[in-house]
C-alpha cells in the first residue's frame, strides 16, 4: 500500500550530537527548534537540517548556570523562555542565543514555562507559581501551590503551568490541580489526583 500524502517514511533527516542526556522536549518556531539539554544549554537548530549533512551544528546556543532537565522551552514574541535546575527561570534572544534576563525562584526548575498575555507563568520545586513580565522578568506575583517537600523526601513539582481564558492551572505535589485567575487569586482545586504530581497540563478541565 502507497504511504499517505504527507505521512512521510519514518527517514531520518537529521539528527545532533549534543553529547548530554536531553529529558526537555523541544519546541519549534519560526522556522527553528529549540531544545534544553542536562549540560545547562540551550540550543536552536534549523527545523529543516543542515544543507543534506545528516549530522546538524546549532544555529545558536545559550548558556545557564544548572542542568536543564525536563523544562522545555518556550517561544513568544522572538524571546525563548526555560527554567534551570539553578532555579532561574532565563528568557534569550530566539535568534542570537544573548540573555535578556533571569530571575531566581525559591527552588529548582523541572517545569515548562507558559507564556500569555504578556505575562510568563512557571511552577518551581519550592510549591510556588510564579507570574513574571515578559518582557523585562519584573516579578508580578507568586502563590502556593501546596505543600513543598525536598527531593530527598520525593518531593519534585514539575507540574508545567497552562493557561487558558484567563485562568492558570498547575498540578502540585499535594495531589491537586489547581486553578488561578491571571492575578494569582485561587479560582479552584479540583479533588486529590494522586501523592505528588509531575504532569505538564495542556487541556484544562473547565473555565472557572
């Protein structure tokens, strides 16, 4: 049977030795792909490859001072936005790779960062989310999220913000889903999910 139109064959194109283990999931934009890797960079390749050279150079990179481990960038408005196990939350040029801030947060990174209205949304290790300008990285608010437990006691929030009319939701290692308007005022909590979470959520339940 012929494939699909579009459905391509499974080829490899093309591929980068970064030489680190890569748990961040990349995100592609304007033409590139950006990805986080445990060796505290950020890369962005060209999405198409590398002029029939399997094995791809970036096109740019940007350097943290902690491992990027499951925080996944990002990219709004020419700026890329990742957090950092140094428990920075750093927003770079998506073209140049040059930083145009970071801001600390009480505790490590493994979340993904959201971005809307202006405003850049993240959850941190320390049961905090956290809501920043965009632009600039001045600190808006943050709330709890729960409570916080080390990681040697299991505790690891990696639960990524999602925002949707107005509201952001953000599960928590007190085994809830909560919700915020974009003030940071609690709009609700849905019910006991399990011990501790560490999903990214991407369809909200309902507007609240």
């Amino acid at each position: 049977m012929a494939p699909l139109a579009g459905a391509g064959t499974g080829k490899l194109l093309w591929f980068s030795a970064i030489g680190n283990f890569i748990r961040s999931s990349p995100t592609v934009a304007n033409g590139n792909v950006y990805i986080g890797s445990d060796n505290g960079m950020l890369y962005a390749f060209n999405a198409s490859g590398c002029g029939g050279n399997t094995s791809c150079q970036p096109l740019s990179f940007a350097h943290t001072y902690g491992t990027i481990n499951y925080s996944s960038p990002a990219v709004v408005n020419g700026i890329v936005y990742i957090g950092s196990e140094d428990q920075n939350l750093y927003a770079f040029d998506a073209d140049s790779g040059s930083k145009k801030w970071n801001v600390i947060t009480g505790g490590l990174i493994d979340s993904s960062p959201a971005v809307f209205n202006g405003i850049v949304y993240i959850s941190s290790e320390d049961g905090m989310l956290y809501a920043f300008d965009a632009a600039s990285g001045t600190a808006k608010w943050h709330v709890s999220t729960g409570s916080a437990l080390p990681a040697c006691q299991g505790g690891s929030n990696r639960s990524s913000p999602a925002v949707a009319n107005w509201v952001v939701y953000v599960g928590s290692d007190d085994g809830k889903l909560h919700a915020f308007d974009t003030a940071g005022l609690r709009a609700s909590y849905y019910g006991l999910l399990r011990p501790e979470a560490v999903s990214a959520p991407r369809q909200p339940l309902q507007t609240v």
